[in-house]
C-alpha cells in the first residue's frame, strides 16, 4: 500500500490500512473483490483467524468463474 506499485490498492479496494484482499483478475481487470476485514479482529486467535480466511476463501473461490 506505501509504494507507487501498489498504491492504487488503497483507492482500488477503498482500504485504510494493511489489509488481506481477496480478489478475482480477468484480463488485468479486477471484477471483483472481497476485504477480509476480521483479520485485524481474530490475528491472536491463530485457530479462529484459520478458519476465517480458509471459510473467506472457500466461499470467494466458488463464486470466480474459470
């Protein structure tokens, strides 16, 4: 987020801070995308953090269409 490379993300994904991101590319093109915002929330709960993402991005993975 805190270089030119990667500063579009912030306005991109309308983020304000370090963030995980899930996001589905088509043609360099981001269609869609999803902020795992609970991160923050559960990073010192490793096994309910796990879950979160893993659960996060299962259901995201089976709305991109390959």
């Amino acid at each position: 987020m805190q270089t030119p490379q990667t500063g579009h993300f912030i306005k991109d994904f309308g983020l304000f801070t370090s963030s995980l991101v899930l996001a589905e590319v088509k043609d360099g093109r981001t269609v869609k995308y999803k902020n795992l915002a609970r991160v923050w929330e559960l990073i010192r709960d490793e096994a309910a953090f796990r879950k979160y993402v893993h659960n996060e991005t299962d259901g995201f993975l089976k709305t991109v269409k390959f």
